[in-house]
C-alpha cells in the first residue's frame, strides 16, 4: 500500500471502524522536535457530535503538549528518542476521529506501522489526537499521548503488540501516563486523577497487581501506596509479562481473540457476498488496512468497487478518489469523475465538493468522455 493511500484511508480503516469515517487528504505536514506533524482535511462543519477547532490551532495544541513531556518529563522524552532512533514518530490531527459510532471521547489512540510495513528493521510509531484530544490541556493531552506513544509504542518495539493481552497492554499504557502526571505535578486529588487511579488499579491492572500478591509481595507496598515509583514498577512488570508468557495465559488468550475476530471476519464476508453493500465496502477496507486479515490491497479495493457497483455511496466516493489520484489503480479522471457524480447523486457529502472541484480540471473532452460512462452505468444485482 503506497503511503498516500494508506493516509486517504486513515481512520476508515483505523480500529475496525470502517465505514464510519472519510476518505481525507493531508493538508499539513511539519516537524516538531523530530516528531512528524500532519493533519487531514476537516469534515464539513457541524458534521460532528461536538465543534471542531482548524488545523493551525489544533497542531498549536499538539506542539505545547510535546513541548511539556520535553520540558518537564525527562523519563517520557528519552523514550520518545528512543522510538525515533527506531523509526519515525507521528502525531495526526484528525477531527472526524473517532467515528461517530465510537464517539465515547477518544482522546487519541496509537496505530503501528500505519503508512507501510516495516522496512529494514524501522518501525512506524504514529498516534492519532482526535477532535476531543486537541482541546485538553497541554499537560493532559500530554499524558494521553506519553500512554498512546510511549506505553504502546515501546511495546510495539519490542515486538510485542500482538503477543499481550489488551488488559496488559493498558496497565503497562497507564503506568507510563502516571509518570507523566507525576512528572507535570497534577493534583492528585482531584475527581479525575482519583478516578483514573482507581481505573488504573481495580480494572486494567488488576491482574498485574494479583501477580504481585501472589508473589508474595505487597501490591499497596509495591505501588508504593498510590503514587508509584514508575521505574521500579515497570521492573515488576516486566517479570509479570514473564510469567504470562511461561504459563501460556498470554497466548491462549490473544489465539482465542484472534479466533473470534476471524469469526466475526468470515460472518461479514458471508454477508457480503450474499448482497450487503456496507459488509462489501467494510470486507474491502479491512483488506487494505489488513485488520483481521492479512493486507491485500488488490483484493480490497475489488470488494470496495464491488460495494460501488450495487450502488453503496461511500464505496462510489471512495473509487473517484482513488481514480483521481491514481491510488494503486491508473490515473483515470474521467472515471473519477464518474464515480463521484453516482455518489453525489445518492447524497454523499463528500461527493459534491470533491467533484466539483475535480471538473475544474478536466477538459471538454474528458467531461463528455465522463457523461457517457454515467449515462451507461447500472447498477449491478445483490449476487452478480
């Protein structure tokens, strides 16, 4: 998958949340203390639960917030080095992020090798700060990003994304944001830092701390009651992730996720080809993003044209962008042209504007040449 392509895809790929989100462009890209900074084009005003801010104020947020884990979390900063001698780091604003359907106010979530697989050993570290994320406070969105960026992407690292239980992989996430509170001097006893402690301690990392007891040890004690030393606990840790590892807790659990997520993967395939469009666009995305299959972008965008040729708007859209770039098909604005004038046609948003705007450059001929293909096109039969 070509790096611009996978940006066009983003979030309608991103947390199996397809096909809630859009097909968007990168607007802006800069370089922030060596952190890489882009953002996507925004959705249409007041498309969203809550209002969102413009690209300029929002990166100025992402930049005060990196600027704090520089400046007052030396422990987060050297980790955030070390993700950048180890590949390239990027923070994305992304406004319609999350999906409205996930819109439990996501603050930002992390998305290994997001653009490419890894090549020559080099890994992709890139977090997603949502509409909700880029209005926080510097110090509170910094610690979201320090769990996101340094909690998760030290574990994709070390190789460990797919081999962790989501419940470790959080506990892990949470102690590396509870430095970095500890490091900006939050209050400790305010209503969202008890109640984030006590998430911390009775779900997430509740199992981590019955290790601990098992051991003998004192879990209050080794929590150094409330406000832990980071770095020893991290050394305890590790020897629990050990321990899941030799007693094969760890291993059965990620096979039986797997398991289901395949299931539920090969129940939407079976949909699809018994005529859902929306299982059709969704099979196809999951495809190109390889998320509960293994990446084929042909095989993707087939299901997604297949989606369009019933009639499905956003596969329509999602085609003409395609075509109009030349995303891993041949450059073709006529056909662009085509595909987003069907959409438009069924009230995608998107469609109008992105078609407008590509009539601005095509010729007499190129129109006429588009006209013709809209005039002949059917829509193809739920089984055909």
């Amino acid at each position: 998958m070509t790096r611009c392509l996978a940006l066009l895809c983003a979030f309608l790929l991103a947390l199996g949340a397809a096909p809630a989100a859009e097909a968007r462009a990168v607007v802006s890209k800069s370089e922030y203390r060596g952190i890489q900074l882009l953002a996507v084009e925004l959705p249409p005003a007041g498309s969203q639960d809550v209002e969102t801010i413009g690209i300029e104020p929002a990166l100025a947020n992402i930049r005060a917030a990196i600027e704090a884990i520089y400046a007052r979390s030396p422990f987060s900063a050297e980790r955030i080095e070390t993700l950048k001698k180890n590949g390239r780091v990027t923070l994305v604003y992304d406004a319609a992020f999350p999906p409205a359907k996930m819109a439990s106010a996501i603050i930002a979530a992390f998305f290994p090798d997001y653009f490419q697989p890894e090549q020559g050993g080099r890994k992709e570290f890139l977090v997603a700060v949502s509409r909700y994320g880029v209005k926080w406070p510097a110090d509170k969105l910094a610690a979201v990003i320090v769990h996101e960026l340094v909690g998760h992407g030290l574990q994709h690292l070390k190789g460990r994304t797919g081999k962790d239980r989501r419940i470790d992989k959080e506990c892990e996430a949470l102690i590396y944001e509870e430095r970095a509170y500890q490091d900006f001097g939050v209050r400790r006893d305010t209503d969202d830092m008890q109640r984030f402690r006590s998430d911390t301690k009775n779900n997430w990392c509740a199992d981590f701390r019955h290790h601990l007891t098992q051991k003998g040890l004192n879990a209050d004690t080794v929590w150094n009651f409330g406000k832990p030393d980071v770095p020893k606990l991290l050394v305890h840790f590790d020897d629990y992730i050990a321990a899941l590892r030799e007693s094969g807790v760890a291993d059965k659990a990620v096979a039986a996720a797997e398991q289901k997520r395949q299931d539920k993967f090969e129940a939407m395939v079976a949909l699809a080809e018994g005529g859902s469009t929306r299982d059709m666009f969704t099979v196809g995305s999951r495809y190109l993003r390889g998320l509960g299959v293994e990446r084929d972008t042909g095989l993707g965008i087939r299901w997604i044209r297949k989606a369009a040729d019933h009639g499905h708007a956003q596969a329509q859209y999602f085609l003409g962008v395609l075509y109009a770039g030349g995303h891993n098909v041949d450059k073709d604005p006529a056909e662009a042209y085509k595909w987003l004038s069907l959409s438009a046609e069924r009230g995608y948003p998107r469609a109008k504007p992105a078609k407008r705007k590509l009539e601005a450059a095509l010729s007499a001929a190129q129109l006429a040449d588009a006209e013709r293909r809209i005039r002949a096109w059917q829509p193809a039969q739920s089984g055909g």
